[in-house]
C-alpha cells in the first residue's frame, strides 16, 4: 500500500511538473507575451518598446530558465534596465534590493504577483478558492443524494415505469450543458419580464451573503449536469445487484422488499456510484467555469477566466497548478476508497 | 402587416421546415419497410428510446443540410433589418419587399438579425464540425490505443502518462491556452493539424496492409488509392496546401476542430485501451497468432471488429460532448468569428440581455439540447439493441 501510495505521488509530481510546463511555454510564446507588454504598458508600442517593456522585466530569458525560476531552482533574475532601474523578480517593492532573496518561485511559497489584479498570486487564489468552495460545498450537498436516490429508485426495479422514467430525467439532465440550463432556468425562474422571479439571475451578492435566493439557481445549475451521469451509473449497479444471487435467498427466506433495498443491496450497489462521484468532480470544475461567468460569481472558475483572457502568466500557472492537484487528488481518492470498499480489489 | 399570434408562428415554422418533414417520412418509411436487411440500423427501429433519439438527430441532420442549401431559412443569418432590433417572435418586417419573408418568426436578437434563421444557420455550423472532429479523435485514439493495450509495457506507460496529461488539464483552460489569436499567430494549432490528422492516414494504410499484404496487387490498388485522396485531403485540410486548389479548410474553423479533437482523443485512447486489453485473452486471438498473423492484423481485423459495439455507442454520445464542446467554445467567444451563427456564440449573446428578451437566448439553448438529447437516446437504443445479440 505505501509503495503503491509512493508511486501514485511520483506520477502526481511529474504530471503537474509536466503540465506547468506546457502552460508556462504556451503563455510565454512572443505573440501572449507582446499582448501583456501592450496591456500593461499601452496599446501603441512600437516593436522596440515592446522588446524593451519584455527584457527590462526579463521576459525575454529562454523559456527553461524562466521556468526554473518561476519553479523556484534557479536564481531569480536581477537585470539592469535600459531605462536606468534595476529589477529583480524578487525583489519586494519599498524594501532594500540588497536584502532581496536569490531563489523566489513556488518551492520559497512565492506564487509571484498577477498582473491584471495586481496582488500576490497566492492570496488571490486562497481567497477565490473559499469561494468556490463553498459552491461546491452545497453543489455536492444537493447532488449527491438526490443523485443516489434517483439512480436507487430507478434501479431497484428494472424496467418499470418510475425505472423509465427517472432515467429518461437522467438522460436530459446529462444532455444539457450549464451553459444551456443556465439559460433556461434564469428565463424561468429569474427574468424580470416574463418569469416567476423566485430567484436571482445574478450570484454576486452571494459571495458576501449567500441566501436561498441569490445562490440556488448557480448551484441547482451546476448539481443538475453532474446528477444525470451519477444517477446512471448508480441504477446501472444498483440494476445488477439486484440480480445477485443473495438478493434472490434473502427474497425467498421472506425478507420485505424495502429491507432487502437497504440492509442487502444498497451496500454492495454504492461502491461503483463512489469511484464515479470522485471522478466526476474534475468535470465539475469545467462547470463551475461556465456558471461563475455566467452569474457573474467573481469565484476561481471567474479567475481562470479573467487570467487566461489577460494573459496574465504567473496567475494562470496558480490556477493550473490547483487544479491540477484537485484533478489529481481526487482520482487517487478514487483508487483508494475503491480498494477499501471492494475486498475483492486488493492494490497490487 | 400584423403580428403573429403563437398558434401562426408554430404554424408558419412548421411550413418553413416542409423539407425537413418530407426527408424524415421518406427515411422512416423506407428504413422501416427493410429494416430486417439492415443489420443494426435497423434493429434501431425495435426500440422505442432509440427511434426517438434517431428522429430527433435526424431532424437536425436534415435541418442543417436543407440550411445550408437554403431551402429553409426566411432571412440571410448574418442581414440586419433596420428596427427590428430585439423585437418579439411573430414581428412583421417593416418594410418588407416583394419575395422577402414578411415576418422573424422567432424575433430578432440585439443586431436585429433574425433569430430563427440563425438557429437553422447555426445547426450547419455544429453539423459540419462535431462528426468528423469525433471521427477524428476516434482515429488518433484507436491508431494508438490498440497498440498500447497490445504491446504493453513501456509504449502503454509513456502513451497512458501523456493521455492522462492532457486529460489532466481543465477543458477550458486548454481552449483559452489553444484557440486564442496570438497562439494561432505562432503556427502552433497547424503543426498540431499536421500530427493528428496523420493518424487517419496512418490508420487506413495499416487497415489495407495488414489484410491484404498477401495479395500484392490487391494490396498496390488500395494503397496507392488511400495515399492519393489522403495525402490530397491531408495537404488540404492540414497544410491548406491542396494543389488542385479545390480543398481549403477555413483558419479559425481549424483551430476549433483541432482543439475539440485533442480533447476527445485522450478519452477515447482509454477506451480502446481498455476494451483491447478485454478482447486480447480471448481464444480466438489466440488462434490468430497461432496461425502466424502479424501484430496489426491481429489488432486491426480481429480485436478492433469485436470492440465495434461499445465503441458505436461511445462514438454518438461522443458527438454529443463534441457539440456541448463546441457550444462553450462559443459560449467564451473563442475560435469561431464573432458573427457566427453557431448556437453557443449565439447563447452567448442572448445571456447578456436574458432579463429582458428571452427570445435571442432560449431558441439556440433548447435546439443545442434537443441534439445533445437525441445522440444520447440514440446511443442508449443501440446499446439496448446491441447487448441483445
């Protein structure tokens, strides 16, 4: 188990090393970079201005060495610009350059500082971070169960009219993407023209102050894509178990039927639904993306946004290197909590 | 002129699409008076859940081709009508001449462009992109999981790492790092056209080879076949480089198409994978490599025919994904032009009045949902009809 453990980590390092570098060179190519010059500087610079904006702030280095630095292994940059300053990148604003640390990148727990936010890195991200966890929180909260007992409803009894039709529910919830049911439901339950206004079109207030009304329609929105593929997956098992042959005895020994639902079946009936639902919450990142732009919910989906459009390096590599580690994380959760469950898996 | 009441405009649509009607009776009728000759096609037709899903996709198919070929849209997609800007479904076009259609059915959105017929428009756009991307992705992930499964070792590591890599990435930050202009400026998206649309290539040459290098001539024909009207497509699409002049493939359509596909391949190289490593235990590819078959006939002729199943289910909801791919590409404003009719620009731009006009937004939402709905009913008849044999 620990070697297993061990194993699973080395790839989970390599995977982030590789995947940080993927995006570090992507948003270093020249034209991202003659973007960030242009939008941190002004929109009418000439081509040597641009290439002095980008060497004075050592953009300009090969990408390997900015990557070491940025990663923490190499020497952070102290470059004398044409303009007379001295930069360095770890250099603190109003303290003394000499007292400035060699090495500043992730290992020293330096995120860097975004350029559109003009923040550290690592306190923009821990504070968006709370809130879209808190989404999540209640995303998973209002998920999960109604997932499971859709999917147990529908599975203990194959084939009959609430098995058809809770499935076809699970069917149009996993057809329709936020961005479509989003849509509708703010038409329905949100438009001040011809809708019912039960609820608010917009999440923004809830960030401060989450209300039933301000903070079910993002959270409804996204629970509903994630319910449909759970929910099948749970009738599937739930469907198989319900064959088994201990299903069959306990029936015939006169077990009542709801009895055998929860004591017998439901145990061994959840053990596929777990796997699926900690796989499933990468998916719900993507979601979580659409529904913070789309309630204007300035949460981590909302940055990833805001970071990839401004081409704002150092935050964007947060965002990934974050949900990289959830992606991660939660597939390793998976692996394990499917061995525990199932005694007749055992990690080889 | 008056406005339309609801009753006229369900009418005057269902008119618009007399086409569409037409097509979906012929096919029903015909595919069900044979359709003990049709193999699994037609074993669709027993299923209820499965008609349904065909009808639906069908209706799309044919609604998009008749689109395209102008048979059924009332408006030019990209036209702005003076004064008709946000105006309500079943508004009468001021000023309309001779030969133009009196009404926007469906209203106009906030350029005043008429709503239903970009939703006809837009479904040309999803029509033309989504099948063959996921054709594609199914290449590259068959060309590479089959060998993977196959060999094993250290070609299934270094090919699982990667695949796992990519799918590592948030979908959506991969779009934004992909499809941007500046990234489009550096060449990258053509090189990345270059690698995957070789594996289609790469796959038939292998499909012929491995069976027929026993007959050479026969072997000669269909290579030298394959390679003509692939390296042609190939240079075309990839390299706009046709030398006829006769194939081009439109920049921004091919950054698209690129990205969609390297998201979808990694998921289905798993599949692949997966369901060889079932299929390669099994006796009869045993007696394969008893009787002296080489390693890619083996894969190609004997593990790939006996996955079709679960992979034709896996392919139609994999076009359903591709088309909810292509709608958040929309939906951020990446790739495609900002004018485009394609339901998830037009999505996009109906959200940002949806408090007042409801109109602009929930015509493309619902049709975007009504294919999604129908690839995946259509995926769970054929698995029903599938698993019975």
């Amino acid at each position: 188990m620990g070697l297993f453990f061990l194993r699973r980590l080395g790839v989970m390092l390599l995977t982030a090393l590789c995947l940080t570098f993927i995006v570090f060179w992507l948003t270093n190519l020249h034209p991202n970079l003659e973007k960030l010059a242009k939008t941190q500087g002004n929109f009418r610079m000439s081509d040597e201005a641009v290439a002095t904006y980008l060497g004075n702030r050592g953009y300009l280095q090969s990408t390997p060495v900015k990557y070491g630095q940025w990663l923490g292994v190499l020497p952070g940059y102290v470059i004398e610009g044409t303009d007379g300053e001295t930069r360095g990148r770890c250099f603190v604003n109003g303290a003394d350059p000499v007292d400035a640390p060699t090495f500043c990148g992730v290992l020293q727990g330096d995120w860097g500082s975004s350029t559109v936010f003009r923040d550290e890195v690592s306190s923009i991200i821990a504070t968006r971070l709370a809130l879209t966890g808190k989404l999540m929180f209640w995303v998973l909260v209002l998920m999960i169960p109604a997932a499971l007992i859709v999917g147990v409803l529908a599975g203990m009894r194959e084939g009959s009219r609430t098995d058809r039709s809770l499935s076809v529910v699970s069917i149009v919830s996993t057809a329709t993407p936020e961005y479509v049911s989003g849509v509708i439901l703010i038409a329905v339950f949100a438009s001040s023209a011809v809708g019912l206004k039960w609820f608010k079109g917009t999440a923004t207030s809830a960030m401060e102050n989450a209300t039933f009304e301000n903070f079910f329609l993002p959270v409804f929105t996204i629970a509903l894509y994630g319910m449909g593929y759970i929910a099948r997956m749970t009738r599937a098992s739930m469907a198989e178990v319900m064959t088994a042959q201990y299903i069959r005895t306990a029936r015939l020994k006169g077990v009542s039927f709801g009895n055998i639902v929860v004591k017998h079946a439901l145990r061994n009936a959840l053990i596929a639904p777990f796997t699926v639902i900690m796989l499933q919450i990468p998916w719900l990142l993507n979601g979580v993306v659409i529904v913070e732009t789309l309630f204007n919910y300035k949460g981590f989906g909302w940055t990833l946004v805001q970071a990839a459009q401004n081409n704002d390096i150092e935050l964007l590599l947060g965002v990934s290197v974050v949900s990289v580690v959830v992606v991660l994380i939660t597939q390793l959760i998976s692996d394990i909590g499917y061995v525990y469950l199932n005694p007749r898996i055992s990690v080889s | 002129m008056e406005p339309l009441s609801f009753t006229q405009i369900t009418l005057a649509i269902l008119a618009e699409l007399l086409p569409v009607w037409i097509g979906l009776a012929a096919v029903f009728f015909l595919s069900l008076r044979y359709r003990r000759r049709l193999g699994l096609y037609g074993k669709l037709f027993d299923s209820t859940i499965g008609m349904i899903g065909f009808a639906i996709v069908l209706f799309w198919v044919l609604t998009a081709i008749f689109g395209a070929l102008d048979l059924i849209g009332t408006h030019d997609p990209l036209a702005q009508a003076s004064g008709m800007k946000n105006k309500v479904p079943g508004t009468p076009l001021r000023g309309a001449e001779d030969g133009e259609y009196g009404w926007y059915l469906l209203g106009g959105d906030n350029l005043a462009r008429d709503v239903f017929s970009r939703v006809i428009a837009g479904a040309w756009e999803v029509i033309r992109i989504a099948p063959f991307a996921t054709l594609f992705a199914f290449m590259v992930g068959i060309t590479l999981g089959l060998p993977a499964a196959y060999y094993g070792g250290r070609l299934d590591t270094v090919l699982s790492f990667i695949a796992n890599l990519v799918l590592a990435f948030p979908v959506i930050l991969l779009f934004y790092l992909l499809v941007t202009p500046e990234i489009v400026a550096t060449g990258i998206p053509v090189y990345m056209a270059a690698v995957l649309f070789l594996f289609p290539l790469i796959f038939a040459v292998i499909l012929f080879n491995s069976r027929f290098h026993v007959q050479p001539a026969k072997r000669n024909l269909y290579l030298a076949v394959t390679l003509v009207v692939g390296l042609w497509l190939y240079l075309g699409i990839a390299w706009n480089a046709d030398p006829l002049g006769i194939i081009s493939f439109p920049p921004n359509l091919l950054v698209v198409f690129v990205a969609v596909v390297f998201v979808n391949s990694p998921t289905v190289f798993r599949i692949v994978r997966g369901l060889a490593l079932d299929i390669k235990t099994r006796d009869y590819v045993a007696a394969a490599q008893t009787r002296g078959e080489g390693p890619w006939y083996i894969m190609l002729w004997e593990i790939l025919p006996n996955a079709r199943g679960p992979l034709i289910v896996d392919f139609c909801l994999r076009i359903g994904y591709t088309t909810i791919l292509l709608g958040t590409l929309g939906f951020f404003g990446l790739g495609l032009s900002p004018e485009s009719p394609d339901w998830g620009s037009t999505i996009n731009e109906g959200r940002k009045l949806l408090s007042i006009y409801l109109h602009p937004a929930l015509p493309p939402a619902l049709s975007l949902l009504s294919l999604v709905l129908g690839l995946n009913l259509l995926a769970d008849g054929l698995r029903e009809e599938s698993l019975r044999d």
